[in-house]
C-alpha cells in the first residue's frame, strides 16, 4: 500500500448511511492552507468557481454565510459586509440568526465591484456562491490538480480554518478574530494553530492573498510587507 494511501486510509472514514449512500468523516480536521497551497489552488479554479473561493478565505465566512450576501450588504465606502445569516448556536440558548459586520480589504472590495459590474447584479441580488456540494467538489478536484498529496484533508471549512490562522500570524488579536469568525474563544484556543509555524515568505504571500484588510487601521506585523 502506498505511503499516501495509508495517510488516507488513517484520516478518512467511510460510513453507509440506512439509504445506502457512503460518505466520508474525516477524523482530522485541523489541516490549513500554506499561501503557497493557496496560490497554486486559486489559480486552477474556473473563473466561475473563483467568486466563492475568494469570498471564502477573505471573510472566514461559513459557506452558508456567504451563500447569503447581498450586493445590498456591502458597504463599499467603509469596506465592510453584513453576514445577516448566520449559525444559529441552539446549545447556547441561540433562537435566531446574530447578524456580525466584518472587515475586507480594499482590494476584495475591488474584486467585489467588478464581479458586480460584470453580472449586472442588482442590490437585492445575491453574489453566486456556490452550493456546498458543488463547492467541495471544485475544491476537491482543484487540490488533486494541483498535486496537493492530502487533498482528502480538505473540506470547506479549511478555508475558514485558514483565514483564522493567518489572522493570527499577523498577530490579530484573538477576541477581534474570535468576533469576526462568530467563535467563541475556546474554540479558537482549540483550533488555530501557533503563527510561529509561517516564514517570512509565507506571511509576504498571506499579506498579497489578504491585502490590508487590518492594515488600513492598524500597525503591527501586517503592515511590515
């Protein structure tokens, strides 16, 4: 058996639903994106696909969340976006969606703007995120394209896993990532990893695939680029 099928075999579960279908469970769930994974990724996607991605890993959004802006939600002059439907925590006594407005970067803004522009999409019109399935598809298919040998690792959740370490690498504090990704703060000591794991060329690729979207206000290791 080859080394990366054993990897697979180890990390990944199939299980047979009572309707016969077979999905996967993934036992590890903590694997991210290095920007230079990012970069190969992004540029492989179909221009269609790219919309969703780019939406995904400069706001740490859910797909869901994303699935629901708006053009109407995007506040172009304080670049900002309103994720009006969000997870509902039932857990925590939660009985409605607790909308949360988070930053984006100049330079998502004008991606934003043309990606408008060239749908012809009005306020009420909803941006083309696509569908969960549909999405982990694409992703999935992207990854064995571009030889990411852990392709299986993936979900896209990752992407939110991601934009949570990267924020953290450029020394975010954890409350202020903890309010944009809608976490709570055991959440995010238990899941996102040490900054100190990124080079200095890791986190120069991270600022190109980010922009400033801190660094419009904000000094610190962001703004070092």
């Amino acid at each position: 058996m080859l080394l990366q099928d054993k990897m697979k075999n180890d990390t990944v579960k199939e299980t047979i639903r009572e309707n016969g279908v077979v999905y996967s469970n993934r036992t590890n769930r903590d694997r991210f994106f290095y920007p230079e994974e990012w970069m190969r990724f992004f540029d492989k996607l179909k221009t269609n696909q790219k919309i969703t991605f780019d939406t995904l890993i400069n706001t740490g959004a859910r797909i869901n969340e994303a699935r629901h802006i708006k053009v109407a939600d995007i506040d172009f002059d304080r670049q900002s976006i309103i994720l009006r439907v969000t997870k509902v925590k039932a857990k925590k006594g939660e009985r409605n969606p607790r909308p949360r407005t988070i930053s984006i970067s100049s330079q998502f803004a004008r991606r934003l703007r043309a990606h408008i522009k060239t749908r012809l999409l009005g306020n009420d019109d909803y941006l083309g995120i696509l569908s969960t399935p549909a999405a982990n598809i694409a992703l999935k298919k992207t990854l064995q394209r571009v030889e990411i040998l852990d392709w299986y690792m993936f979900s896209i959740h990752n992407i939110r896993k991601t934009h949570g370490n990267w924020l953290k690498s450029f020394g975010i504090d954890g409350a202020e990532i903890c309010l944009r990704l809608g976490h709570d703060y055991n959440t995010f000591v238990r899941s996102y990893g040490s900054p100190d794991i990124f080079s200095f060329k890791d986190m120069q690729d991270m600022k190109i695939i980010l922009g400033d979207v801190y660094g419009k206000s904000r000094r610190g290791v962001i703004n070092k680029f």
